[in-house]
C-alpha cells in the first residue's frame, strides 16, 4: 500500500533551533494573559544539555516550556500530523517527527545526537492530550532512555490547561492563574548511579496530577457557557443505566439519551445529577469507572469491536491520502484494518501485547468524525469508524487494559 509514495525523513537530523525571538512572541502574551505561576525546585546550576520531560493537556504547553527553558534553544518531539502543510517551518524551529506509539529506535539516536550538540531535549512523553486532565500512560522505555541520555532530567508539569481548553472542548475558557512547576528530579550523577526501573518509578511518581483537583482545591470558576459541550466524548456510558455510547453534551449539561438522567457541570468543574443520585461528581472519577467496566470485558475474554472506517494516510508532511474505506477489528488480539486501495487488498496488524496506548482525536481537523490513528513505522492512518455504535475513548481504554492483561499473562 503506497509503495510509490515517500515516507517522512525520520532519519534527517534536527535542525539547531531558529526563529527563537519569534517563538518567544508567540508564546509570552498567552502565559501573561493566564497570568502563569512558574515555579522552578532544584535548577540552581541546571544549563543544557538535559532532558525535559512535560505532562501535556493543550498546546499551551508548548508556550509555558517557551517561558521555562527561556533563553535555552530546545528541540521537541512532535507527531507527524503537526509537520503537515509546514515542514518546512517544524525543521526550522528544531522539531523532531515521530509517529506515536511505535518503537523507533531512529528517535533515541536523534535525541542523543541533540544532547551531544549542547542543547535541550524536550518530550510529551503521554504522546496525546490528557482525554480527562489526568495522567495518561507513560512508555516503559522511559528509564531506559533516560540512562542512554546520560544528562540531567527536568520535569515540567503544568496545571490548569486541561480545564481552560479540554481535549473534548478546546476554546479558551480563559482560565487565569494556572500553573507550572519546573523541577529537576535527576542529575547526571544521579542518573549514573540509579538503575532505568528507579528512575521510571520517579518519574512515574513525578507525572501524577488531576486538573480537576487543582481547580477545585484553587477554587477556580470557570463560566464559560458551553463548558460540557463534548463531555460526552470522554464520558461515553452512563452510570445509571449502564448503556454505552448514547451519552450527549451541550451548554452546561451532560445527557443520556437512553434513560434521560441529565448532570449540571458546575464553575468548578464538577458534576451534579439534576435528579437522583449524584454517582460521580469528579469527572476523572466517571472515566476511570468507565476503564473499570472495560477491564471486566478484556479480563473476561469479551472485548471486541468491529465495523466499517473511512481512512486517510499520512505517509509524509504533504497531504492526507484518501484511501477509502476498510473494516476496523479491535479485539483481544488488537487492533486489525482490512480494506483495498488501487486493487491492492492490504491488513495492517497491531498486535494488543505490543501497543500499550493508542492516540485518538475527537472531531479531527474540525470537519472529520471521532478517529483512532494507528501508527506502524512507516504510515500513519486516522480511521475514522462509520455507520455503527462505538466510542474511540473507550478503544484508547481498551488498548492500554489488552496491553496490561496480555503483560500479565507472560
């Protein structure tokens, strides 16, 4: 499939970072106007190279680590879709591609070769938007990149971009106040003398924040009037009732359309039943009760979702290609897409012990449908299923749950 097409250059090394006094434009109005609290712990003495790893909740990420790395050149790993129709412009300002969630050893080599020029090397190591401003999985390979790196490790977390601009929501709610805390949490000697499992559990233990939390314990009112629309994307099954994907969301309301029990999504972002029990007031809380019910269904043996996609390819920065419609399995096994392109018949296999998360979107590019991206090492294809029930929330769920159980099993 697509033989005749180039691929991106992963292997192009990245550019030395340009542009820098433009990116400090872009950025700095934005973290003023949220009047941003950046607190740095342990930096004293910190300069490139080193690492820099950071949460990520909305593109106002990318702005804040502008202002904490400030006047440092740094080199970001970005997905393929944000090189699209500007290339071009990602080199120069010193991005590196990746295609999310594969195993590319082409990125580690990439990343060193920036540590060794000098200069930063920073990473969204979730790899997506928090669906539900909470932490999403991190990739077991951390530590072990970490202890090939060889430099200092510096986080940087940010809160209160989840809820002033939400995946499933994304305006600017015009938050004021949120925050940042740039901390290093290894040095280079540290980092010699901890083996990659103790430096994961750190990290690990670095990367815990609830957005919704740090709203309501800010005590942060939020009045934009359409602050649940597309709630229901993360929020996909109704507690009350129990059914899937019949869930709807608009102003400050929160739906199932199955048995009729309606949620008011207060300013400080939670939710209250308009009627009866309120089963769960903190959002994160629904979803995670939602990853419960799907871990019933792997353990169980049960899971399995199949139906027809429309799908686009990405195989560099120029252009989607159309390539039609095909049937997407997700089951115990994986993920599975089966279609023909140009008289080709094609099966692209992710196999579920070997994808420990899946990148989604919600309403892609602002004129598609709900989509899941799978990525093999040379392609990437937003799938974008049509004409039956399903949640692509709940398939992110089910990837990381069929991931764990099959880890289990060994």
């Amino acid at each position: 499939m697509l033989d005749n097409i180039p691929r991106f250059d992963m292997a192009a090394k990245p550019m030395r970072q340009h542009l820098l006094p433009l990116a400090w434009l872009l950025s700095f109005p934005d973290v003023i106007s949220h009047k941003n609290k950046l607190t740095k712990i342990n930096m004293e003495g910190i300069k490139p190279p080193y690492l820099l790893l950071c949460n990520h909740n909305a593109f106002m990420d990318f702005k804040v680590a502008t202002k904490a790395i400030f006047p440092h050149r740094a080199n970001y790993v970005v997905a393929i879709d944000g090189f699209w129709k500007r290339e071009w412009l990602l080199r120069l300002i010193g991005c590196i591609c990746k295609r999310k969630f594969t195993n590319d050893i082409t990125l580690v080599r990439q990343l060193k070769y920036v540590i060794d020029r000098g200069d930063i090397a920073v990473i969204y190591p979730e790899a997506r938007y928090s669906l539900c401003g909470t932490t999403a999985v991190l990739p077991e390979s951390l530590g072990k990149l970490v202890k090939i790196l060889k430099v200092p490790v510096v986080t940087l977390i940010c809160h209160g971009h989840h809820v002033n601009s939400p995946f499933w929501n994304l305006p600017d709610h015009k938050v004021k106040g949120t925050e940042a805390t740039m901390k290093c949490l290894f040095t280079a000697e540290q980092v010699a003398q901890l083996d990659h499992k103790q430096i994961m559990q750190e990290i690990e233990k670095e990367f815990i924040y609830d957005d919704f939390k740090w709203q309501k314990d800010k005590g942060l009112k939020i009045t934009y009037p359409q602050r649940a629309k597309g709630l229901h994307k993360v929020l996909y099954q109704c507690p009350a009732c129990k059914t899937e994907y019949k869930m709807s969301s608009d102003g400050i309301t929160l739906r199932c359309n199955h048995c009729g029990k309606e949620w008011e999504m207060t300013e400080l972002g939670e939710l209250h039943a308009k009627q009866g029990e309120t089963e769960f007031s903190h959002i994160p809380d629904w979803y995670e009760w939602e990853r419960e019910q799907v871990r019933k269904e792997v353990e169980a043996g049960t899971y399995s979702w199949s139906g027809p996609a429309q799908v686009d390819a990405l195989p560099n920065a120029d252009r989607y290609i159309d390539i039609g419609m095909a049937k997407l399995t997700h089951n115990m096994d994986g993920f599975t897409l089966t279609g023909e392109y140009q008289g080709e018949s094609y099966e692209v296999k992710l196999p579920a012990a070997s994808q420990y998360s899946v990148h989604i979107e919600y309403d892609y590019l602002g004129k598609k449908t709900d989509c899941v991206d799978l990525n093999t090492i040379n392609d990437t294809l937003y799938t974008y299923p049509t004409g039956t029930e399903f949640s692509v929330t709940k398939m992110a769920l089910a990837t990381e749950e069929l991931y764990n159980y099959w880890k289990s099993k060994k």
